[in-house]
C-alpha cells in the first residue's frame, strides 16, 4: 500500500510540475502580446500607459497572472504571481520603469527595444518546452520508482 501511494504522489507531483512548465512558457507569451499591444496602442492611438492597461482583455490579464487591470506596468508586476526565467523578470523590470515617462517615439522605440530582447528569450523557451515538459512528468515518477525498489 505505501508503495503504491509513494508512486502516487510521484505522478501528483509530476503532473503539477508539468502545468507549472505549460503555464511558465504561457505566461512569457501573455506579456509578449501585452508589450505589443501596449506598442500598438502607443503607436496607433497615442493612448496613455494607464488607459492602455485599463482596457486590456481579461484573458490577457490572466495569461499574464494578473486577475485585474493596474495603473502602471510596475504595478501590474507587482500584483503578477511571475514564474518567468530571472533575466526576463529583469527586463520586464526595466521596461516598467522606464515606459511612460517619456514622449511617443520614445516610448515606441522602448516597446521596440524590450520586444527585441524578450523575443528570443521566448523562443528559447518554446524550444525548451517538450523537453522540460518530459522532464518535469517522468523525472518524479522514476524517483518514486527509485525510492519504491529501495524499500523493497
């Protein structure tokens, strides 16, 4: 009985590491689009920062792991739950800081420069994804096997 519950929480414990991959690579796409539609607003309609937030989708909120519109981009951080790789953090960071304080084409040349250097960081990702997928399924279900021919 013990062995067949050790196997159990391996497969448990497999399964939640495998939404966490899903939702980490989900989530690096949900801020993706939302710095391109924050560039496209900027651009298209010369809207703030603040109104752009406002009127975001709930379903680009959530991919995000934001469950309601911010002020700011810092503040939409702040109250995000973010699983991302630490250098997308950092530029995500950085590009808070620095959007909205500044005139258009600044702002557009902002959105330009952090999409260009979040983009392949999301790539790498998607490349990453099955493997780090298998990984995260069979890795705690071979160490509940291990531990289950140990006890035997």
């Amino acid at each position: 009985m013990g062995l067949i519950l050790l196997l159990l929480c391996g497969a448990g414990l497999g399964a939640t590491l495998l939404r966490y991959e899903r939702r980490r690579y989900l989530q690096a796409e949900g801020y993706l689009t939302l710095l391109r539609t924050v560039r496209l607003d900027i651009d298209c309609f010369s809207m703030p920062v603040d109104r752009i937030l406002r009127q975001c989708e709930p379903r680009l909120l959530a991919d995000c792991g934001v469950t309601r519109p911010a002020s700011d981009m810092a503040a939409l951080l702040g109250a995000a739950r973010l699983c991302l790789p630490a250098e997308f953090c950092r530029l995500l960071r950085d590009f808070a800081a620095r959007l909205g304080d500044s005139y258009r084409e600044e702002q557009l040349r902002c959105c330009d420069y952090y999409l260009a250097r979040l983009t392949p960081l999301c790539d790498k990702m998607r490349a990453e994804l099955p493997k780090r997928e298998k990984m995260a399924l069979l890795l705690p279900v071979a160490v509940a096997a291990l531990l289950a021919l140990m006890l035997l």
